[in-house]
C-alpha cells in the first residue's frame, strides 16, 4: 500500500531536550516536504527536499533542521525544542507535476501527522 | 509579498452547490491546488489548475484566472461528508508551496 508513515503519532516532551520526527514514504517520490498546522494560520511549510541531499527552507525553519540522506526518508529534528513549537505537523512526498521539473510538487501524499507539545 | 486569501468558514445545505474562493498574489506561478482536510485528519489531494479555465471531476469543479489571480472550487450535490476544510495552495517560481488558511465548509441538513 502506497504511505507516508511518520512516528511517534503523539508526543509530548520539555522544553530544550532534543527530539526526531521521523518520516518515510514507500512510493519512490523525490519530493518531501514538513509543515506545521497550527489554528487559524493553515498550514506552513518548514522545509522541503527535491531530492537526495537537497533541503530547502520554506515559510518557518527556524529552530528545525532536517536531512535527506536518502530517498524514502527525510526526519524533522527539533535540537533544542521551545513551547512556540507545539503543533501538529505534517509529512509529505508528492508525485511530479506534469510538465515540470521532475521532482517539483504535484499530488502530495500526506502522513498521519504528529502532534507535538512542548511544556 | 505572498498572500493568499479563502474565507475563513461558509455554510451550505446539503443537496445545494458551493463556491469556495480563492485570490492570490504570489512571486511566479507554477499552478494553483486545492486540497480537502477533514477535521482531525491530514490534506488529501482534490485539483491542480496550472491554465486557465474549468476543471470538472464528478461532483467538483476548480476554476482558474491566472490574469485575475484567482480560483474557485465548486462542490455540487452536497453531501455531508463534504463538510471539511478546504484549502488552497499556490506553487511559486520555486516551485515552493504558498497555502491558504483554508475556508471550513459546515453541510446543514
């Protein structure tokens, strides 16, 4: 069955200790991607990856970091997590859009999400 | 700078038809997507308009004026599954994705 799975599902932790999401998908895509949802804001893109090696930031990197170091996975890392982090965030791989760069965005297949707080 | 606007929540009834808008300005355009999210749930994928005009799949359809910066996506023959939140995202020049804050659609009976 083609998934993004991400673990843990649901986590709480304190602030300053240093934490991993991880993310993996089964459908050889080139894209990912990580967001956050937080109410009202919709969702806002933390980094995304076109490929093997390449990370990008998107709207909110701050206090993220991420790694690409192979295809299927790409984990989110909070090295020193504050309360401002608390979120439910989002995986993502994406097919290519037709006509475009091969790894560019099209349908993304989305995870389950974590919800994350920080106390 | 980037901005995308959807109305915050719209009401409808069950059986009638919906437009839920979508106005944009962004730094380059690579294509404009809406993707459903029902509460509690993540995104699932429901268009991609990259030219303009009509898009019709079953029930939905996604309209796009990129001279005008907007989009619509209408759901006809409501149903009560279609209560969920709407969003709409725009790819830039960079192929980088600009969402909305999504519009949440409530189906009266």
């Amino acid at each position: 069955e083609a998934q993004v799975t991400q673990n843990p599902r649901y986590l709480i932790t304190v602030t300053g200790k240093k934490l991993t999401v991880t993310c993996s998908q089964n459908m050889n895509h080139e894209y990912m991607s990580w967001y956050r949802q937080d109410p009202g804001l919709g969702l806002r893109q933390i980094y995304y990856s076109m490929n093997v090696e390449v990370t990008d930031k998107g709207d909110v990197p701050e206090g993220y970091k991420v790694s690409r170091k192979e295809k299927r996975n790409f984990p989110l890392i909070l090295e020193s997590p504050s309360p401002n982090q608390t979120s439910l965030y989002f995986c993502a791989s994406s097919s290519p859009t037709p006509g475009t760069p091969q790894s560019a965005p099209y349908e993304q297949y989305f995870g389950p999400g974590t919800r994350l707080t920080v106390t | 700078g980037q901005n995308i606007d959807q109305p915050t929540e719209m009401t409808a009834t069950e059986g009638a038809i919906v437009q839920i808008n979508c106005t944009y300005q962004t730094s380059g355009f690579n294509g404009l997507f809406w993707y459903q999210q029902h509460a509690g749930e993540a995104p699932t994928f429901l268009s991609y308009n990259v030219l303009d005009g009509l898009e019709e799949k079953g029930r939905l359809s996604s309209f796009l004026s990129r001279s005008k910066g907007y989009s619509y996506l209408l759901l006809k023959e409501l149903q009560m599954k279609d209560s969920a939140s709407y969003l709409c995202a725009i790819m830039d020049s960079n192929y980088q994705l600009i969402w909305g804050a999504g519009t949440k659609l409530i189906i009266k009976p």
